[in-house]
C-alpha cells in the first residue's frame, strides 16, 4: 500500500511545482473518446475506493458522489494523514461549494497549481473536471515522490519499470500505453517481486486477456491491490488511456518498494522486543512479590484490627503471646520484603528510562505508594493493637475482682435473708401471752434495726452490678439475675417487716412485759456482728495496684483499721457484760429462762467466735500487703533497666538518621567507593542489633509483671522499633541509589567526571534555595524545587531554546551559577514544562537526583520511539494497516515472532482479513503510548 504519510512529509515545493504544471497540461479534450473516459471512471473510482474503504466507505459514479464534497474531503484526509476542516452538513448548493473549495485548498496548499478546476464543475458533476481533480491527487499522493536515480514522477515510475522488467522476455516498456496492452509487464512486476505467485513461463503473449486477468486476480488477492481495470477494456482499445495504467502501475511500485526494508525493520523489531521480554519478566517478578506482600498486609491487618472482647485474662494473655510472635518473627521478614521490593520496582524504572521505555505502572492496587498505604495501615492497627490488649487484661482483671465480690457479698446477703420471710409471715402472737407479744415487738424493732443495717450491703451488691453492666461483663446476664431477685427479696422483706409490725401494734395494748435487758443486747449486738462481718469481708478483700504508691495507700488504711481493735473490743466486752447480767438476774431472782434471747439470733459464742476470727485474719492481711510492696519494688526495677537501655538505643537510632542524612548528601569519591562505604556503614549499623534484642528483653520481663507505665523513659518499645525499621530502611534506599547510579553510568557511557559535575550542581542547588531579599537559606532536602532545578539546568549550560543539551566541557563555578540565576536568565516555559514532566511525571513539584541523572543521559542518547517501531512494522506488513502471523514468522525469527503474535490483538478496521493482527496498538503498548 502507499505510504501517504512519507508522501506527504517528503513533498518540496519547487521539484513539485514543476512536474505538476508538466502533469497538468493535458490535454482534456482526449476525455471525449468514450474508451478512455470508461477506462479513467474505472481506475480512478478503484483507486478512491481503495483508500475510502479505510474509514468505512465507498463511491459508485465519480462525478456524482463527489459534488457534495464530503466524500471528497474525507478521501483527502485518509490519503493524507491530516484533519481538512469541518465540512458543512447542508443541503444546500453553497454549502456543497464550499466543501469543494475546503478540498481544492488543501490540495493546492500541498504544492498542486489547479488548472481551470472550480469547486462549481465539481459541484455541477461535469465529469472532465471532476477526473481531472483525481488526476491531479493522485500525482501528488500516489505519483509525486517516486524517485529513481534522481529522476521523479512519471520518468522515475517508467525508469522502475524497465529496470524490474528487463530480465523478461517480449517485455519492452517504453510508455504507460502500449507496452502494457500484452499484459505482460503487469505479469513480469510480480514475478520480478513475488516469483511464487506467477507462473511466468507459462504466458503467451498472443493471449492478452489472460495474462491481464492473470496479473490483475493475483494483484487484488495476494498484494491489496484492487482491481482497477478490466482486461477487455485495455485489449479492445487502440491505445490504452496513460493515466489509468500510470495510476495502476503506481500501486504495484508502492506494493513493492519496501521489501528490501524488511530485514532491518526486522533487526529493529528483534532489539526492542528483547528489552521488552526482559522487562517484563521484572514486571513479573514485581507483581508477584507485591502481591504476596498485600496479601499478607490484608490478612494481618483485620487480624489486628479485631477488637473482639474475651471472656478471661488467660484469653488475652494468649492474644499477647501472638502478637508478640508478630512483632518479633512474622513482621521482621516482610520488613526486609517490603524494602527490597522498593529496591526492584527503583531498578526497573531506571532500565525502562534508559531503554526509552514508559515508566513501569504495575497492575491496580499494586503502586509502591498502594503497598506503602497498606502498610503505613498496618502499622496503624498494630500501635492500638498492643495497648488494646493491656487495657483489656486489666479491664478483665478489673472484671473478675468486681464479679468475685458480687458473689461474696451476694451470699453473704442471701445467707442472712434465708428463713426471713417464714420469719416474718407467721402469726405466733396470736396464741402469746402478754410478755410473750412484748417480746416478740422487740424482737421485731431489733429485726427492723438489722434490716435497716443491711441497707448499705443490698445498695452495694446494686452498684457493683452496675459496674459490671458498664463495663461489659461477659456473665452480666446472671448478675443482673441474683441481683433482680435480691432486689426484689429486699422490697418483699421491706413490706413483711411493715406488715408485722403493724400486726404486733394491735396487740401492744395487751403487751405490758418487756425484758429490757435482752432488747438493750439485741439492739447492741446486731451492729456489733454487722461491723464485725463488714470488718471480715474487708479483710478477705482482694486488691490490685500498679505501683508503690497505690500499695502504700493501702497498708496505710489496714494500719487505721488495726488502730480501731481495741475499741472495738471493748464494746464486744460491754455486750458479753449485758448477757452475763441477764444470767445473774435471771439466777438471783430465779427466773427460768426458756430458750435464749427473744430479740435476737446473735449468740455471745457467735460475737466471741467472729471476733477470733476477725483477729486471725489481721497478720494474714498484713503478710499479703507486704508481699504486694515487696512485687511493686522489683516492677520498678524493671521499669529503671528498661528505661536505661531504651535511651541509649533511642539516642542512638536518632543519631545514625542525622548522620545517614548527612552522608548521603556529602559523599565523595568513585560511585563503588561510595557504594562500599555505604555497605560497611550498614553492616556497622546491624552490629548494634544485639542492643535491640537485650531492650526486647527487658520489654518482654516488663509485659509478663503486667507494667503498664514508666515515668523513667519517654520511649515505647513500639516507637523504637519503627525506628530501627527506618533505619534500615533509610540505608537501603541510600544504597539502591548509589547502585542505580551506577547502572545509570555504565548504561549510558557517562564518565565518572560526569557524574561528579551533575553531583556537586545538584548537592549546590539543593544546599541553597534564595529566597529574594532575605538571602540563601540551607534546605538539604535530597531533592530540587522546579526553580532551583532550572537554575541548575542552566548552570550546566542547557538550552532548551534549541532542544537539547549544550556541554561546556568543564564545571562552571559557583559565583557563575549564581550570576545566571540573578540576572534572570531562565529556561523557556514551554520547554521547562515539559522537561518537568519527565523528571517530575506525578507533579510533585520536588526532582530527585536519579531523575536528574535520568534526564541528563537521556538527552545525550539516541533511542528507540514508538514512530520507529510502527513504521518498521508497517514495512513488514507491506505497507498495510495489519500484519499477519505469516508475515512475522516469515520475517521475524521463532522466539520474538511467536512472543508477537500472542501479544498482538486482533485487527478490526474496515480492510482487515482473516487473521489480521493489528501491530500499531501492540507498538504504542510497548512505549506506554495512548496516542500517536
């Protein structure tokens, strides 16, 4: 097929301008002979269609469907390769005039002197005018730039001709019209091209319409050219029309003019796709790593993230012993994964930017800054996760003293209720005597003084069930039960006791007997044996402190306890003294007693019992607040050696990022010095890691005590390993950078003084950054502002006012530089925009040193584009839009054909065949291209 595109880029005015008015005085008159106007409708119709059939069209009378224009304009654009300007959609004659006009403008701004041709023939369908036009496109695209031995045009298609004809017997080609009548020349072109398609041979020249037949059948199925004439009308005429043969015999000189490309186009093809395969397999290896990294950030993370309560601390403390598995052997390696796969996806730009290749953009959700969201997310869930865990274990603890009590005092409470409503509901008074119903009050009035005495224990029991509820008890459920139902037992003894009362009123009138002195002892021995009883529960108290001042505080209130004993005991002699005077008046006056004390159930073998008890329990309340001091003393000797050990590690880790910042901005010597350097920095670095496991150590002691703080230190174990981790981190990438530069240098053939002089411009500019009046200020941030980074462009002697890089030869001084910032002499903006937006692609305002490196040896190298690649392609392909997988094993060896051909969609424009492939969207896919 014809490049129109090479035809049109290779155009000149003046050789055009000459064979064109040579080409044009034709003489227009010779159309009146019917067969050569039948064979010029014919050939210049086929020929139209042949391109029109690329955007999915055709015409069917020449002088007719073209007198709107449209089909004109767009004939135009194909062939040419450009936009003509919006045709008007109107019905109207004006509006077919001007269409015609937008197309005879665009023609003549090609170089093309029209001769008497008007939009208004055209519009009028006069067909001498009309084919007369098409003459004249296909001079300039199909004819103009045919070239041989510095001949063009007309002589240089004869001159081909000849040449390729010449070996063949009974071909002699000395014009456009009678040498091809025989049909053989048609016949000799292919053969001369194509030997296997033609039996030549086999020819005679007295059968003129079967060679013709031959050559135009074989012409239209095996080389895309169509059919433009028929054979009849070529034999039958006297003199065949020269414009129709010159318009065919253009088609097979285009169809054959590049096989003799096709070998370097292939050498081409093989060199890009060798890069190509080879970055792939990196692409590869990235997407792999990066993908098996986020799966395991997603699986960890809702792992962390699971805030889910457990029931008991030992299920928390199992939870802890994970995490620190976490921490101290899974997380460890994905640290080191994390980083090299920084170091793989740096390495792979660099080789992509200097092959020219596009920047590598793996697959979605798998950018660099996509893995490090994920894992800034991670660590996010693990700095909660670990203080959630604490706080649960010593919410549960909080838990299980808090449901421990419930349930002591909660049986303490039903065990001093049990039989009180049988008490309280029957009617023994009923059937007394007098002193038996005064009794019997008394007895009542000393019940409602213990029922009113464990007020204060029911409310207690309600409270703690409260605080069990708020903080999320997993046996709320039957908490809240026993409390309901002593809550409810509470109000059913408050009303009995009412009701009693009010029963044994009725009867105090008949009442008059009263032993005053079994009252006095009831009323006094009941809040004796309450006190006794709170005293007890006191003391079987468990307790929780976190340090030596909660554990004091305590001891200080058991001491103002043991202060209260001996009152206390005097008041349990005064209530022993009252029973022992009931015993004597009852004996001195010889009474008999029967049963013990009608008021109440409070024996003095009970009080005396209590209170033995009570006092044993004393020592073992003291040994337990001692052995509680004596723990709180060795936690805070854990918190001093932890504190210790983690400010000189965290002193440490803060000096080596200061230092580690400074080295990599004041470097000097050859790149491998540097390199090694480096290296033996690192490997002095992970000489400290023993520190880090002895602070481990003491962290894990700290854990097991459950030490929940430390005023010694303002350092977490946490923080300090986020700073070890970038640390590490830091070296690494600094290291990656020297290696890059390195690959960058050899690749690229830059001398070490090359990259000395692009080191100490950018270490200059990224020292100084001016800021107007207020002078120079220091920044050493590793990379350039879009101002500064021009200021060192131009320090360097950069042009971008001619495209491209000039070098003087040696480093300008730093008072030049200086003078060329200050007297404003800047990059072109349009230019520097667009050097922007290769060293800067995400518009980040901010030019690392490896992009400047990038862009400086880019500048100086020659290298593969897409354009290149398509048209060496489009060679292979015979000129056509497609390629076919014949075509690529027949030009391409196995390995890179094969790697085509799976690669390469299929073709779906209006000329594709069966198995077309479509190579232009499989070249510009190599370059990252969205457009050509």
């Amino acid at each position: 097929m014809v490049d129109y595109h090479a035809a049109n880029n290779q155009s000149s005015a003046g050789g055009a301008q000459t064979y064109m008015e040579q080409e044009n005085d034709w003489d227009r008159d010779l159309l009146l002979d019917p067969a050569w106007e039948k064979q010029q409708r014919k050939t210049f119709t086929a020929w139209c269609n042949s391109h029109l059939r690329k955007a999915g069209t055709q015409i069917e009378n020449i002088e007719e469907d073209f007198r709107d224009g449209l089909k004109l304009m767009l004939l135009l654009e194909v062939i040419s390769g450009e936009r003509l300007p919006k045709p008007e959609r109107g019905k109207m004659r004006v509006h077919k005039i001007n269409n015609v006009n937008k197309a005879l403008d665009f023609i003549a701004s090609k170089g093309v002197k029209l001769v008497s041709i008007g939009a208004e023939e055209i519009v009028d369908g006069n067909a001498k005018m009309t084919l007369g036009m098409i003459w004249t496109i296909i001079l300039r695209f199909a004819i103009q730039d045919i070239s041989v031995e510095e001949t063009s045009a007309k002589e240089g298609l004869l001159l081909w001709c000849q040449r390729k004809t010449a070996p063949y017997k009974n071909v002699n080609v000395q014009n456009f019209h009678i040498s091809w009548k025989d049909g053989l020349a048609f016949n000799a072109l292919i053969h001369r091209h194509r030997p296997d398609l033609i039996d030549y041979d086999s020819l005679r020249k007295d059968d003129p319409v079967t060679n013709l037949n031959n050559a135009f059948e074989v012409a239209e199925k095996h080389l895309d050219i169509p059919k433009m004439l028929d054979a009849e009308d070529i034999v039958n005429t006297a003199r065949p029309d020269e414009k129709a043969i010159m318009t065919y015999v253009s088609s097979f000189y285009h169809a054959f003019s590049g096989a003799q490309k096709a070998e370097t186009a292939a050498n081409r093809i093989c060199k890009v796709l060798a890069v190509n395969q080879e970055n792939e397999q990196m692409m590869e290896d990235y997407e792999k790593l990066a993908s098996d990294l986020l799966e395991w950030i997603r699986r960890t993370t809702p792992w962390l993230q699971n805030r889910e309560l457990q029931k008991t601390i030992s299920d928390m403390q199992l939870k802890q012993e994970e995490y620190r598995d976490y921490s101290r052997v899974h997380k460890p390696p994905k640290v080191q994964e994390k980083c090299q796969l920084e170091i793989s996806f740096n390495t792979l730009q660099t080789k992509l930017r200097l092959s020219n290749r596009p920047a590598f953009m793996p697959s979605e959700g798998r950018m660099v800054s996509d893995i490090n969201g994920a894992w800034h997310t991670l660590e996010g869930a693990e700095k909660g996760y670990e203080e959630w865990i604490l706080s649960e274990i010593r919410r549960l603890e909080r838990l299980e003293h808090l449901a421990e009590k419930f349930h002591q005092k909660a049986a303490i409470h039903e065990s001093w209720t049990d039989g009180k409503e049988a008490m309280l509901t029957q009617k023994d008074y009923e059937t007394s005597t007098l002193s038996e119903v005064k009794a019997l009050l008394r007895k009542h009035e000393a019940f409602e003084s213990d029922l009113a005495a464990h007020q204060d224990r029911v409310e207690q029991i309600a409270a703690i069930a409260a605080e069990l509820n708020e903080l999320d008890y997993y046996d709320s459920a039957s908490v809240n039960s026993r409390c309901q139902k002593i809550c409810d037992q509470w109000d059913t003894l408050g009303a009995l006791t009412q009701s009693r009362k009010e029963s044994l009123e009725r009867t105090e009138k008949q009442l008059e007997s009263i032993d005053e002195l079994y009252l006095e002892y009831a009323k006094r021995a009941a809040p004796f044996n309450n006190w006794m009883e709170g005293a007890m529960e006191d003391l079987q108290d468990m307790f929780i402190v976190h340090n030596i001042e909660e554990i004091q505080g305590l001891i200080t209130a058991h001491e103002q306890f043991k202060s209260t004993l001996p009152e206390a005991n005097k008041e349990r002699e005064a209530i022993q003294a009252i029973e022992a005077e009931v015993q004597k008046m009852a004996q001195s006056n010889g009474i008999k007693l029967s049963g013990g004390n009608p008021y109440t159930t409070i024996t003095p073998e009970s009080i005396d019992n209590k209170w033995e008890k009570a006092v044993g329990m004393v020592p073992q309340r003291d040994n337990a607040l001692q052995e509680e001091l004596n723990k709180q003393n060795n936690n805070d000797s854990l918190r001093a050696k932890f504190a210790t050990q983690a400010n000189t590690v965290g002193a440490y880790i803060q000096e080596k990022m200061e230092e580690i910042g400074r080295i990599s901005i004041e470097m000097n010597g050859t790149l491998e010095d540097q390199l090694a350097s480096l290296k033996e920095y690192q490997k002095n670095i992970m000489s400290y890691m023993p520190e880090i496991n002895t602070l481990e150590g003491y962290h894990q002691l700290i854990q097991e005590a459950l030490i929940f703080d430390n005023q010694y230190t303002p350092y977490t174990m946490e923080h300090l390993r986020v700073g070890w981790e970038q640390l590490l981190t830091t070296i690494a990438r600094t290291i990656n950078e020297v290696e890059n530069q390195i690959l960058t240098r050899d690749a690229k053939g830059i001398s070490q003084e090359q990259l000395f002089e692009y080191r100490a411009s950018f270490n200059h500019f990224d020292k100084t950054s001016h800021g107007g009046d207020r002078g120079a200020r220091r920044d050493h941030s590793g990379a350039l502002q879009a101002e500064e980074f021009k200021a060192c462009l131009i320090s360097l002697g950069y042009d971008v006012e001619n495209d491209k890089q000039k070098r003087s030869g040696q480093m300008v001084s730093d008072d030049f530089r200086a003078l060329l910032i200050s007297t404003g002499n800047s990059l072109g903006d349009t230019e520097f925009a667009r050097i922007m937006g290769i060293v800067d692609p995400n518009g980040s305002g901010a030019v690392t040193f490896q992009a400047f490196i990038d862009f400086m040896s880019r500048e100086t190298t020659d290298t593969d584009t897409a354009d290149q690649v398509i048209a060496s392609f489009k060679i292979l392909a015979a000129d056509k839009n497609f390629i076919t997988a014949e075509e690529l094993r027949r030009e391409l060896p196995p390995d890179q054909a094969e790697y085509c051909i799976a690669r390469m969609a299929p073709y779906t424009g209006p000329d594709a065949v069966a198995g077309a492939l479509d190579y232009m969207s499989f070249s510009t896919a190599l370059y990252g291209e969205s457009d050509l």
